[in-house]
C-alpha cells in the first residue's frame, strides 16, 4: 500500500515536472515547441497522404465488389505489423527520419479510413441513391452530391481513429530520426529515471495534440446539414 | 403517351420472366393504376419506363420516342418520380431537394427560387415556412407532399410513382390522395402509378392496369369496367366479392339522384298535400320553404291522424341529409347508420335538390353482379 502511495505520488510530480518544462525558466519551451511541430508536421502529411489514398480507395472497393475484400484484407495486415518492425522494414529503402515517419503511419492509417468509406457509403438509404437517379442525376453527382456528403460522419469517424493512433505511434518515430514528441520521451526513458519530466513533457504534448484534433473533427461534424444535433 | 410494345424482362438468373410479352398504353392526361399480387412484376414494369430497369426485349414509347434509344439521364430528367420511401436528400434543404433537377439543367437562380415557392404552394406547405427546413424537420406527410413538388419541378409532361402513398397513416393518406386528384384534374399529367391497394386504385386511377403474377395482362380498363365487368375469375378475385359496394365510391349521389319528384310547401293545406301523396302513391313528403330550403317532411299516416291541423304542426325533422357531391358509398352508409330507405340533397345553402333511395344505391350494386363468379 505504501509502496503504491509512493508510486502515485511520483506519478503526480512527474505530471507536474512535465508542465514545468513546458515554462520559461524552468523548463526549455524552445525545444518543446520544436518537437510539437515536428510532431504536428508529421501527423499532417500522414494524413493528408492517407486521407487521399484510403477516401479514392473506399470509394473504388463499393464500385468494384470484387476488390473489397483483398484491399481490406492487405490494409488489415499492414495493419498487424508491429510498429517497430514497420520502421524496421523501412530503412533500408527510404533511409531514416521524416519519410520512413510518415511512411509507416500513412499504411497504418489505411485500414480504418478505407474500411470506413466503404462502410459510409454502403450505408446510405438505397432509397435516396435511387430517388437520386430517378431524376436522372449522374453517376459522379450522385457520388460527390450525394453518396459521399451522406457517407461524411463514418469517414470522419475513421479519420479521427487514424489521427489518435498516428498521434501516439509518431513518438516511436523518434528512434529512427524523425524529430517529434517522442525525442523527449526517450531521452527521458535513457536517463534511467532522473529526467522522468521529459516523459511526462513529451505525453502531455501527445495528449494536448489528440484533443485538439479531436475537438477540431467534431466540430466538423457538427457543421455537417441536415444531420441531428447530437 | 406511354406505350409499351412486346415488352419482356427476365431477370438474370430467373426461369421465368417477371413481365411476359407485356402491350399496353397509356393515353395522354390519363392516370393508369398498375395493380396486382406481390411478384406481378408492377413495379418491374414502371421502372422500365424511366429505364432504371432495362427490359430484356420489346420496345417502350414514351411521348413517342423509344426510350431505349435515348440517354437514361436525359430522359429521367423528363419524368418525374415519385417513390414510396420519398427519398429526400436529408443534408440538402427542402428548396435544395425540389432544385435538383432545376438545377441541373442549368435553371437561373431566381427561376428556381420563384418555382420552389410556386410549387411548395401547390402541395399546399406554406414557403416561407418550409422553404429552409431539413427533411428531417417534417413529418411523414409533408415529407411525400415535397416528393411530389420535387417530381413536379420541371413539369414533365409524364410521371411515375411507386406507391407513393403507400408509408402514410391511412387519414393523411386520403387527404393526399384527394389532393393529388384535384391536383391532376388542372395538371392532366400522364401519370403511371403503382399501388397493391384496390380501393387506392379505383379511387386515383382513370385506368387501372391489372397484372397476375408473371407480368401477364390480365385487364385494362376504366374503374367502372374494371369493377362491373371483370375480364376473368382473376381479376373478379382481386377486385374482391365487394366490388359491387366498391362501384358505390365511384358514382357521385349528383349522377343518378332524382331530381323529379313531387315536394310540399310548409303553407300548403293538409288536403292538397294528402291529395299529391296520394296521386304520387306515396306515404310521405319533404316539405320545403318559399325558397326551397328543406324544413322537414310530413307521413300519410300523420295527416290522416290530425287532418285538421295544418302541415306546420305535424312537421317532422331530418336527421340525415347528403350533398350531391358525395358518393353513393356515402350515401349507403349514412342511410344503413340512420336507418332510412331514402335521402334528401342538399346544397350548401340546404335547398332541396334532390333525393336518394337504398333502390338506387342496390341497383348499382346489382348492375356489377351479371360477371363471372369464380369457383
């Protein structure tokens, strides 16, 4: 009991000793903000480039049926492939640092974007689809009038899961060069114990970020017409 | 207006086509019920039309042009098409749901605006009220009223719907159903339209197409026809044993009341009035007011009770009235609740026009008995 007390007790200065290296004078905020944009610039270009592959892809396996199940399946197995082994597999093709980074967290964003597409789409009322065509619109408009503004919230869905797990997995990026959250969490972790602040900096930063980007989706998808106010 | 010509569709798959060797047409202004069991293949044959299902052989007509050879957009575009589940746009407003195919075909937007506001006002929702609002703001019935301005947007000359009423509460059903055929009297649309329902289908269509399972024609006929001489045991079958009571729906108490018949004044002696009773061979007598207002009726028996009193006295109420606008259904009912063989009619201004008896409403019936009973 008194051996847990002491544990929780550690916990809370840690917590505190991370926001203190966030301040002036205690802390080093320059470094800080470098990381946080590292860490920023890396989940940004992940998603970008995973949001542009998964939608198109989604969008291609509700056409195509036949292609649903082995682009899902492919997407889950990369899915699989633990992280350290991605960035592992990686080196030796695109070398260290930012590329492999982002590289490695755009496959893993895959899976729950493209499957979410996919499931949007399917899920819209067959009625309106045929009501759609019924007054002779296009296949294209009732794709980008229709099918995918209606398809909206599950996308979204699946591209927020992707951002808290990209959050998290760019630390890892640090071990091989990409300068994010993570630096600070290793050097705290290689102190042996002394810099349990830089550990504790580096989480919050995570933290903060997968907050921000989850306030900012939601709004999103409240600003979505038509849909109940939730 | 709409015609099909040999027209078969076999589903991939299937032995049997869903719609065998099907000729019909549908003459221009005309509003051609399409009728039969589940697995008919009505539905199959409406969306021939519009070509959201290619026929495997035959050809379709629409405003004489094949529909097969023109482009499925550009023809969709000149049909309007109601369905049952509506299907409303939910992330688009009400304005944005009746301008898609406005919109498309490139309408300015000020036309549109006045066209969306023209049109909420024929399906009787007020636009200011509703021209904003989310699909989802509205109930069920207001929902189909703007399916049906949405098909109306660029008054195409022919429209299909898929049981459009069909998802409605059954009150709110009969008032669209009344409001869509007033509509249509001023509209004179080609209208093809899909029901399970009889009674739905005698009373919207000017024609009513009945298919057996198969896709097979069985009759194509007015209602009248439809329900006094059905073509075969089927068709008697579907239209079901009280299709004589159905007719009453279609005939209007105005068209076979009588109108010749001999009336009492309220200040004629009880001598005169006994006179034409008996002239007339009857046992009873509406008596009406100098403008022809009806104020009650008098019996034989009464009279020859009281002969000295006069006819003021011996006055007795109506308890059940009818307007020549009403149907004989109606009207058999309202004489069936109140227990009376006959009825007068009014007019909004309770002058007597005319009478109805149980005779007329049972001749109508008999008259649809001389068909084929089915074993």
């Amino acid at each position: 009991m008194a051996d847990f007390l002491q544990d929780l007790i550690d916990f809370f200065i840690a917590f505190k000793d991370g926001i203190l290296y966030y301040l002036p004078g205690t802390g080093q905020p320059e470094r800080v903000l470098e990381f946080l944009w590292g860490h920023l610039l890396i989940i940004l270009v992940t998603m970008l480039l995973a949001i542009s592959i998964s939608v198109p892809l989604g969008i291609l396996i509700t056409r195509v049926r036949s292609l649903y199940d082995p682009i899902i399946k492919f997407a889950a197995m990369l899915y699989t492939v633990p992280s350290l082994a991605m960035f592992g597999i990686l080196i030796p093709f695109v070398g260290i640092g930012f590329t492999p980074a982002v590289i490695a967290l755009t496959l893993y964003s895959l899976l729950a974007i493209i499957r979410n597409t996919a499931v949007g789409i399917n899920g819209v009322d067959p009625a309106i689809i045929e009501s759609a065509k019924g007054m002779g619109m296009k296949n294209s408009q009732i794709l980008l009038q229709v099918e995918l503004p209606l398809a909206l919230p599950v996308v979204l869905a699946g591209i927020r899961i992707a951002i808290v797990s990209t959050i998290s997995l760019a630390t890892l990026a640090s071990y091989f060069g990409a300068d994010s959250l993570g630096n600070l969490i290793f050097e705290g972790i290689s102190a042996g114990g002394t810099r349990n602040d830089k550990i504790a900096a580096g989480a919050i930063g995570a933290t903060f970020l997968a907050i921000i980007f989850d306030y900012l989706i939601s709004r999103i998808e409240r600003s979505l017409p038509g849909i109940a106010h939730k | 207006m709409i015609h099909f010509n040999n027209v078969t569709k076999t589903y991939p798959g299937a032995v049997k086509p869903s719609v065998d060797n099907l000729t019909m047409s549908v003459p221009e202004g005309e509003t051609c019920v399409v009728i039969g069991p589940s697995g008919c293949g009505k539905t199959t044959t409406m969306k021939m039309v519009n070509r959201l299902i290619e026929p495997t052989a035959g050809e379709i007509y629409v405003t004489g042009r094949n529909v097969l050879k023109q482009d499925p957009v550009e023809l969709r575009r000149n049909i309007g098409y109601v369905i049952q589940q509506i299907g409303l746009f939910p992330h688009f407003t009400i304005r944005n749901n009746i301008a898609v195919v406005p919109k498309m075909i490139g309408w300015k937007k000020s036309r549109i605006d006045r066209r969306v506001d023209e049109l909420l006002e024929i399906v009787g929702l007020e636009p200011a009220r509703f021209r904003d609002s989310y699909p989802r703001q509205l109930s069920g019935g207001q929902r189909q009223r703007v399916g049906v301005a949405r098909a109306l947007a660029t008054d195409p000359p022919v429209m299909l719907m898929d049981e459009p009423f069909g998802a409605i509460d059954p009150i709110t059903r009969d008032r669209l159903q009344n409001e869509f055929l007033r509509l249509q009297k001023q509209m004179k649309k080609t209208i093809m339209f899909v029901t399970h329902d009889i009674d739905e289908a005698i009373k919207m269509g000017t024609l009513v197409c009945i298919l057996q399972v198969g896709g097979k024609l069985q009759q194509l006929d007015t209602p009248v026809n439809i329900l006094s001489s059905p073509a075969n045991s089927f068709v008697a079958d579907f239209v079901g044993s009280d299709r004589g009571l159905k007719k009453l729906t279609l005939v209007q108490v105005g068209e076979v009341m009588k109108t010749n018949f001999p009336v009492g004044r309220h200040d004629e002696t009880s001598s005169e009035i006994l006179r034409r009773m008996r002239e007339s061979d009857l046992d009873s007598l509406f008596i009406v007011d100098e403008i022809g207002k009806l104020t009650g009726y008098v019996t034989l028996k009464a009279i020859q009770k009281q002969p000295q009193k006069n006819i003021s006295q011996i006055l007795q109420g109506i308890i059940a009235t009818i307007e020549a606008e009403a149907t004989m259904k109606d009207a058999f009912s309202q004489m069936l609740s109140y227990g009376v063989r006959y009825l007068p009619v009014l007019d909004k201004r309770s002058k007597l026009v005319g009478m109805v008896t149980s005779d007329d409403a049972q001749r109508l019936v008999e008259q649809t008995n001389k068909v084929p009973i089915s074993a």
